[in-house]
C-alpha cells in the first residue's frame, strides 16, 4: 500500500481550518449568546457545589473554571479561550512545525471547555464531530515533524490513529443513510425527500432556490444516489483494493460539494472533507487520477425488511471494522520489524504499544454509540465497551451521528416572525440578517460561519415556544434592548427598527413559507400566516414573569463584580469594540484571504529545496527506508494540500 504521509499532513491543516472557522464565528457570538446580557449567560452553568478542584473538573471539564483567577467572568473567559484558539489553529494551519500534538490537545480542550457551557446553541451533532475529530488530530499528529521530503511511513504506528479517521467518516455516513430509513419517514421511503429538502432547510442559499425547482424525476434519483453514496459506498473506505476506495472517496467528495452549494452548513461540509483524506494515499495526490459514479433504480422492500437487513448488517460492519483495525496493526507490527538498530527498535516498541492500545481502546467506545442505530445490536455488545464509554462520555470522544434523519415540514417552512410595538396595535417586523424574513431578499451564503440563534430559530418554529425556553429569555432581552443580543439580530444597529428605543411590547408571529415559483419578479419566497407563536407581552408581565419562573431564567445571583482594572478585561473589551462593526461572514472570509495571501507568499519567497537540498538527502540512503524514500511525494506538494484543505464549504 502507498503511504499516508500527505493524507495525514492535509488531514491536519484541515482539522486546523475548522477549529479556526469554530472558533472565529463562536467569539463574534459569545456575548449576545452567554455574556451576562447574553441569552444564556454563561456563568450559570458553573457553580461551584463545594467539591475538590480536580473533582470539579472530571465532572464538568473546562478550563473556564480557572477564569476567575485570572479577574475574568465566564463568558470572558469563553472570549479568551475563543481567541485563544482561532491563533493556535492559523498557527497550524500555517507552520507545519506546529502540527505538533499539545497543538491539537489544546485546541480540542479549548472548544470542549467551549462546548460545556454552550448549552443548546453549542449542541450540534457538527459541534460532536469537531470534538471527536479533534481528539483523533492529537494522536494522528507527528511529535517530531519528519523532513519535507519525506513524509510517509517513517514510523510504524502513524497509521493507526489515522485509521480512526476512516472509522469516523464510515460511522459517520453509514449512519445517516441508515437512520433516513429507520425513520420511516415517507418522504425518504418514498424519494421525494429532495422535493422538500432545498426548501425546508435551515439556512437555504440561492442556489437553494434553483435546485427546488428541477424536476421531480431528478430529485428522485438525486435520493437514490444519496442511499448509494451514504449506505452502499462506506464498506469500500476498508477494502485493500486502491480503486475502490478511491471511488469511494470522490462519491463523498461529490455529496459533500453538492450540500456546500446547496445549504448553509457551517463548517460540518468541510470537516466531512477532512475526513475523506484517511481515504486518501501519497501515490494519489502526487499523480492525476479519475473516477466515475453509477446511478442505479433503488430497489423495492418494505420497513420490515430493511429492519431485518440492518440486524443482519450491522454486526458484519463492526467486524468489517476489527478486521481492518487487526490488519492496521499487523501491517505497523510488520514495519516494526523493519526498524534498525536496538535503540530506536525499543522506542518504536513503545510509541507503537501506546498508540495501538489508544487506538483500540477509541475504536471499542466508538462502537457503543455506533450501535444505537440497532437496539438489538446494542443491547448484545460488550458490556466492557458499555462501560468504558461510559467512563468517559463528557470528554465527547466518541458520538452518535445520523444527519437529515427525518423531512419536516412537508407543507412549508414554518417561520417564527418577532413584532415589536409601542403601543400594542401598531407592529413592526424584527427582521434576522440570516434566516428567512423579508420575502424579496434572497436567501445569503454565509458558510463557514454559524448564526447560531438563527439556527434556533428554525428548531423553534418546529414546536410551540415551551420546548425552546431560551425564546422567552430573547424576548425579555428585546424588552430590555441588551445590545449584545440585538446584534445577532442585525449586527448594523442603525437596521434594527428599535435601535433608538427598545420596544414596549414583543410578540412572535408564525408563518408557512414556500420558496417563489420562476417568474415571480424582486420576490425569493412567499408566505402565509398561521398562528401566533408568542403572545404579546411587556417588562412586568405576569405571563412573562411566570414564563421566567418555569424555565429557570430569572436571575437571582447578579455577576460578581470584577476589577476594572484588570489588564486582560480590558485588552479584551479593546478587541471586541474594534472587531464588533464588522459582520462574521466577513470577519472568516477575511480569515480565509489572509491565510491564501500568506501561502502564496510562503510558496513564493520559500526556499526550493528540489536543487540543492535533495541531492545531500538522496547521498545518506538507509536501507531500511529506501521504499519509502521512493513514495516520498514532491517537496512543491504540500502548497497544493493545503490549498485542498482550504477549500470553503
């Protein structure tokens, strides 16, 4: 098999790209979200409860513990953290000297600390799989980078960890094909999911709009080859044969660019990408190479059946996995014994006995949530893996996925629309910079960034306003007119209606909406209302006051007062008034310019090693690494990966 020394450095400028992604459109958020005029303040969710320090921690591990000894509240800290770590992963991304290990630990410390006190606007399934991706980068990372030219293969367990990876993505996608179906939703059952989906989604893109309205024979057989790609394609990310697993590869490539121009999701599309490269060999991305996908007519079968299919299924799929893993481990046992000298053949012994203990230790916790998609699966697993994973659950190494499991809203996108007056007759529209509103504007691309309170919104529209008690808090801060909270709204105040005033009364409207039919002209949706969502209601309102009480969201323990003096508060209040104007689709996507602008430069003004410096390396070969040294790819290679692993969602 080629070597996966290019794979794994493209896999690591990837994982850094999302962490800087998260982190950047976290920080632009934290204050209307969880500052202490936020929606959620932060600092309610840790109380000290009189035990140990280290006990503390174990039980709800984040670093935003230690900010008050550092004169910061928690959503401060949350900031510090959130800069903190857009640096680190720029770093990453940037110097190949920083792919190091403590580089990935902390990156992934800092967004579970992050993800601990997130509360419902930091629980994504995207939000998981960044966590478990990102304990996945600590091992996959080199302690000691190898030199430019040689990048495969040095030492025999590097390949372990990133076998994990091609685990992960096979988790992943197998599970979100399965569970389409296991949901009995007719709509998937009867292929016209894709007829509702461009419309119904979260956070639509004007490429949304055009793809509704293809034909009804397309969406169909763009359904069929989402079964295809999602549930017949993961088996090849472990079969030996390289062409297959290729195929595999681009048909995930092709899924994931598709949902990119389609929808807003974030950074998932992206971390999705950046684990196809576990799929991914030296010989490849050094030479060119072509694929080609296969459409074919689903076949028909009932609930049961499928159901039947998956029990029997599933367990070869775990077992599918463990003889890949046995066959990882004998192939690093294998280049092992290729090691010369007794020195570096003990520390080899060690690095290789410590990494694949990890690694089948990871792989037994991440068969546990693996198995939900089947109880009879799960309930007949190891109880050892039960219990391990139990053990170690709230460090979120190892989740559940099953993405688009269900098609809602079949007849029109429900929209929850905020009101404001002040004199309870005459309402204003309180419009989002993101989500539907205004029916002539046309859906905005916003990706890699997460409006977050936006994404709330359509969860809202879903049910009555009692299952999403953060929206009586919202309404309370409009009352208020907390500007942390308006500027997720609308980040320019001067276009928020209430920005002189803040309104007397707030109530909330819901409405169907549609996307326009072509030929409509100035107008992207259209809408229809149906109820009302939120009744109106004012600063000392008994329904709101009662509302408060039933969810918990009184406050009954002010912010401790800080220091003002405090050097680090106010470097970071400096930093946000200057980063505030600006709008965080712009604030990333200027990220994303930088880090081009200075890869350009770095290819440009950069050293060439391929006249002077590989000749010296090609007069010191070592018999033991002669067939690696032939894999080794072009040193000019690694600008290419890592403008691969920039690639925006």
């Amino acid at each position: 098999m080629a070597g996966s020394g290019l794979p794994r450095q493209l896999f690591l400028q990837g994982v850094a790209a999302v962490f800087l992604f998260a982190f950047a459109s976290l920080y632009t958020q934290i204050p209307g979200l969880y500052g202490t005029e936020g929606i959620l303040p932060a600092r309610r969710t840790l109380r000290p409860q009189g035990k140990g320090r280290w006990q503390q921690l174990w039980e709800i591990p984040t670093l935003l513990w230690e900010a008050p000894r550092l004169g910061l509240d928690t959503a401060q800290g949350l900031e510090l953290l959130s800069l903190l770590g857009t640096l680190l992963a720029l770093g990453a991304l940037l110097l190949r000297r920083l792919r190091h290990p403590l580089i990935y630990l902390l990156l992934w410390a800092a967004y579970l600390s992050a993800y601990q006190v997130g509360q419902v606007f930091l629980y994504f399934q995207w939000d998981s799989l960044l966590l478990e991706t990102g304990f996945l980068a600590v091992l996959v990372a080199p302690l000691k980078q190898p030199p430019k030219g040689r990048l495969a293969g040095a030492l025999p367990h590097e390949d372990l960890p990133f076998w994990l990876v091609r685990w992960l993505l096979f988790r992943l996608m197998f599970a979100s094909g399965v569970v389409k179906l296991t949901s009995r939703c007719p709509a998937w059952w009867g292929l016209t999911a894709l007829t509702y989906h461009y419309e119904t989604q979260c956070l639509p893109t004007p490429a949304s709009w055009f793809a509704h309205h293809l034909p009804v024979w397309l969406h169909k057989l763009s359904v069929v080859a989402t079964f295809l790609i999602e549930i017949a394609m993961p088996p090849l990310f472990f079969v030996p044969a390289r062409r297959l697993r290729l195929a595999a590869f681009y048909s995930q490539v092709l899924l994931q660019v598709l949902i990119i121009i389609t929808g807003n999701y974030n950074f998932f599309n992206l971390l999705t990408l950046v684990l196809t490269t576990a799929l991914l060999d030296d010989k490849h991305l050094a030479a060119e190479s072509g694929n080609s996908h296969r459409k074919k007519a689903p076949a028909s079968f009932t609930f049961h059946q499928f159901s039947q299919w998956l029990k029997v299924v599933t367990p070869p799929t775990m077992w599918l996995g463990v003889a890949s893993l046995t066959w990882e481990l004998l192939r690093a046992l294998w280049r092992w014994t290729q090691v010369w000298g007794w020195l570096q053949k003990f520390w080899a012994a060690v690095q290789l006995f410590i990494f694949g203990i990890a690694t089948a230790a990871l792989f037994v916790i991440s068969l546990v949530p693996y198995s939900y998609m089947e109880p009879s699966t799960h309930g007949h697993l190891w109880t050892g893996a039960h219990r391990l994973f139990g053990a170690v659950e709230h460090l979120q190494l190892a989740s559940s996925y099953g993405l688009f499991r269900r098609m809602t809203c079949l007849s029109g996108r429900p929209e929850v629309v905020l009101e404001g007056s002040y004199d309870g007759h005459h309402w204003t529209e309180i419009e989002f910079m993101y989500k539907p509103g205004n029916v002539s504007r046309p859906p905005p691309v916003v990706a890699p960034h997460q409006p977050r309170l936006d994404w709330q919104m359509w969860f809202a529209a879903l049910g009555p306003h009692t299952h999403s008690p953060w929206f009586t808090s919202l309404v309370l801060c409009l009352l208020q007119g907390k500007e942390p909270v308006i500027r997720l709204i609308q980040n320019d105040m001067a276009r928020y209606p209430f920005h002189k005033q803040p309104p007397t009364y707030v109530r909330a409207q819901r409405y169907k909406y549609w996307f326009s039919q072509p030929g409509e002209q100035g107008r992207w949706w259209r809408r229809q209302w149906v109820e009302e969502f939120f009744p109106p209601v004012s600063l000392g309102d008994p329904v709101l006051d009662t509302l408060l009480r039933q969810f918990g969201l009184q406050d009954k323990s002010p912010p401790r007062a800080r220091s003002a003096s405090s050097t680090l508060a106010r470097a970071l209040h400096w930093l946000r008034r200057q980063l505030s104007p600006l709008e965080a689709p712009t604030l990333l996507w200027g990220l994303i310019l930088t880090v081009g602008a200075i890869r350009v430069m770095q290819a440009l003004l950069g050293p060439q090693p391929s006249r002077w410096s590989s000749p010296a390396r090609e007069e010191r070969p070592a018999p033991k690494d002669s067939a690696r040294d032939q894999a080794a790819p072009a040193p000019n290679s690694r600008s290419s990966s890592s403008q691969t692993s920039r690639r925006r969602k």
